[in-house]
C-alpha cells in the first residue's frame, strides 16, 4: 500500500533526518537536478554532485518554522536564496 503524503510534511521529515523523505523529495526534483548538470549538452559530474549537494543544504536549511499562509506569496519563501548560499559555500 502506498502511502500519500504532503509536500510540507516530505519537506519536514527530510529536513528531521528521514532518508526515505530525502531521498523522495530527490526523486521529485531530479528531473530539474539533472537538467541543471548539463553544460555544452554533456552531464558535468561535478557540476551535478555540487547542486546536490546543494539541494540537501537547502532541505536541511529550508525556513519551516514559521506558519505557511496562502497570503505568501511563493517568492517570499525565497528557497533560491539558500540553494545561492549552499553553492557559494560548496565552491
């Protein structure tokens, strides 16, 4: 039986730890993952193993403390700004 589960609780057990968690939000996104390692149409392995690495910082960095609100506006939650800071710090 396949268990369905939220975006926001994903994102929390990800964020606590769970390797299932991660490993399923890294499943989601591994189509942009995998688009973004691509230079002059080859997979740049470095370049790939960099942005997950990245990717897990901004999981385990991503602010969700705070009470969500439709009132936010997605660009409030500014994920991009961490994923920004992650590579910087990676590089």
């Amino acid at each position: 039986m396949i268990e369905m589960i939220s975006f926001r609780k994903l994102l929390i057990n990800a964020k606590n730890g769970d390797e299932k968690a991660l490993m399923k939000m890294f499943d989601l996104f591994r189509p942009m993952i995998e688009n973004a390692s691509r230079s002059a149409n080859r997979k740049d392995e470095d370049l790939h193993d960099i942005i997950v690495m990245a990717f897990i910082q901004a999981i385990s960095k991503f602010p969700i403390d705070k009470p969500w609100s439709a009132n936010r506006a997605w660009w409030q939650l500014k994920p991009h700004s961490i994923i920004s800071t992650s590579v910087c710090r990676l590089g």
